[in-house]
C-alpha cells in the first residue's frame, strides 16, 4: 500500500492538471463566445488617395521645388516648366483678340452706313413712285385733251394748231411716264442692292462676334496652357517617385510624380465570402496596425465592393470550363477610420498590414 507521503504529490499533481483543464475550458467558453460576437480578418491593408502627377504640356523642365519624399503642402509648387513659348503664344491669342474687336467694330460701322444707305434708297423709291404717278396723271390729262380737240377738229371747233399742240403734249407727256417708269425700276433695283449689301453687312455682323468668341477661346486655352507650367500639390501629403530631372524634355501626360494624401485614409479589409452575411454598413470596428501593435484604432464599415477580388483581376476567373474547386471569395470592405491620429500621419503610410474585428451583434 503508498503511504501517505506518496500519495500527497499524486493529489496535487491531479488538482494542477484539473485545475489547467477547467483554465483552458473557460477560456475556450469565452473565445467562443467572444468570436461569435465578431468577424475578424488579417487580409487588411491601409489604404489612402494617391495622386498621380502628369505634365499638361509639351516643354523644358525649368526648376524642382522639392526632393523626393518630402512632405508637401496642398498649393506648393512641385515643378515649374520653362514659359517662354507658353508666354509667346498667349500673347499672340491677346493680339488676335484684339484684332477681332476692332474687326467687329468696323463692320458694325459698315453696317450702320448700310442701314443708312437703305433708308436714303427707300426714299428715293418712294420719291420716284410719286414721280410715277404725277406723270402718269399728266398723261392721262394730255391724251384726254388730244382726244376732245381731236373731235372738236371734226365739227370745226378748234383748229389744226390747236390739235398739233395737243398731241405735241401727249408725246411729251409719255415720254415724261417712261422715264419716270425706268427711274422707279432703277431706284427699285438699286435698292434691293442696298438692302442685301446691308444684310451682308448684318451677317458679318455674327460672324464678327463668332471670331471675338473664337479668339476669347483661344485665349482662355493659351492662358490655361501657361497654368499647366506650374504644377502644385493636389493635396497635404508626400511627393514621391520623382522620375524627371531638371532640364528634361517632357512631353504631354509624362509621369512627373505622385503625391499621397496623408490627411485621409481607411482600410480596405477582405473578408471571406461566408463572413459578409453578419457584418452590415455602419458596424463598429477595431483595428490594428502590425507596425504599430501598440496603436489601437477604431472605425465603421463604410461601404461594400462592387464585386468580389477576383473579379477585378487582370485575368477574371471563369469557372464555366474544366474541373471546378470551389475556393471561397474574398470580399473587399471599405472601412473608414474614426480616430485617426494626426500627429501620426507622417508615420502612417497606405499599404500597411492590419488585422480588423468587426462587431457583428
């Protein structure tokens, strides 16, 4: 039989390994628990606005303002490019602007001598019309007359001289009605002349102010072309990957640099395809970042991907063809960060490895 002391060890050695037991089913209650209560995963990245910077125009590089991975205010002037024929074609679209106004004001004053030209042509019409008709009137009155000494020659009651008088009148008179019939005729011809010359003149009126629109056009491009020679910083941020060199020919939609936004940035979270039917819009999160364990960062989920990973790849999958294995989907998470920390934001970069808890009850 043990004795007494033998069988002391054998006792607490028992409560010990009871007492581990009961330790590792309690904690496993409560990891169990715990997990039901959130969605987790480590396929999370921080994530923020990178700005490419492309040049607008087609020049020298003149000067860089600033070296590579430099912290840069929104507005600073990163590069500037040599103005000289920017500034040459800008002052050509001011000289061709000017000369389209005074362009449109000479044929606004060809158009008023026209509008007065009409106006004198109608009243010659008009004065003509009148001579028309008063001489028309007198032709009428002198064929009357040689008609009635005509007949008065027949019963011996007016003479022969008389007669000749009378038709000598008449023939003048018709000669006064032709006259004033081609006048009338020249006057109106002429004044259809006048009018279509003025409404020339109106018309070059528009396309007078169409060339000022033209050359305003012009301008404003010439203007915003020697905009494009400064380039500013989009944003507060750090200017990086600079691939020019000062003096360097560059041309139009030329990589120049990029800028990243450090006053905003969120995680981008991928979660299993069977997580997403617990996690909704708006679910508070804790977020850890692996370079900074120690700091703790919440937020909420701020929208769903429009798709899954895969289906923004190079090369989507098709599963329509061949052997399938089903691989369960990853789902992108746009989280946005509530207490980001400011003074870290110099410290922070997109790309970062984070692991995110979502609460899901």
């Amino acid at each position: 039989m043990e004795s007494k002391k033998e069988k002391q060890p054998k006792q607490k050695k028992g409560l010990i390994i009871g007492a581990i037991a009961v330790v590792i089913v309690v904690v496993g209650v409560i990891y169990f628990v715990s997990s039901k209560k959130y969605e987790t995963t480590d396929n999370a990245q921080l994530d923020g606005d990178i700005y490419p910077i492309r040049a607008s125009v087609t020049t020298y590089l003149k000067y860089i303002r600033f070296e590579d991975n430099q912290q840069v205010k929104k507005g600073d002037t990163l590069l500037i490019f040599d103005t000289d024929e920017l500034k040459a074609k800008e002052l050509q679209a001011e000289a061709a602007l000017e000369n389209a106004q005074a362009n449109l004001l000479a044929v606004e004053n060809r158009a008023s001598a026209s509008t007065e030209n009409v106006n004198a042509s109608e009243q010659t019409t008009q004065s003509n019309q009148q001579n028309t008709t008063a001489a028309k009137a007198k032709l009428d009155k002198a064929q009357k007359d040689f008609d009635r000494t005509n007949e008065l020659l027949k019963i011996k009651g007016a003479t022969q001289e008389q007669v000749d008088n009378a038709q000598s009148n008449l023939v003048v008179a018709k000669a006064e009605y032709a006259r004033s019939q081609d006048q009338q005729a020249s006057s109106t011809s002429s004044s259809l002349g006048v009018k279509a010359q003025a409404k020339a003149d109106q018309n070059q009126i528009e396309l007078a102010k169409a060339q000022i629109k033209q050359r305003e056009a012009e301008l404003a491009l010439s203007k915003k072309q020697l905009s494009y020679a400064y380039v500013l910083a989009p944003c507060n941020g750090v200017a990086s990957k600079r691939s020019v060199q000062q003096g360097q020919y560059v041309t139009t939609g030329q990589s120049l640099c990029v800028v990243i936004n450090t006053d905003m940035y969120w995680v981008t979270a991928n979660f299993k395809e069977t997580q997403l039917n617990k996690i909704k819009v708006g679910s508070e999160v804790e977020i850890e970042l692996d370079s900074y364990p120690d700091l703790k960062l919440t937020g909420k989920v701020d929208s769903y991907s429009g798709a899954t990973g895969a289906k923004f790849s190079l090369l989507p999958p098709d599963n329509s063809t061949g052997n399938f294995i089903k691989i369960s989907q990853r789902f992108p998470l746009r989280i946005s960060i509530t207490n980001f920390p400011k003074e870290k934001a110099t410290e922070i970069f997109p790309g970062l490895s984070a692991f995110v808890k979502v609460a899901v009850n």
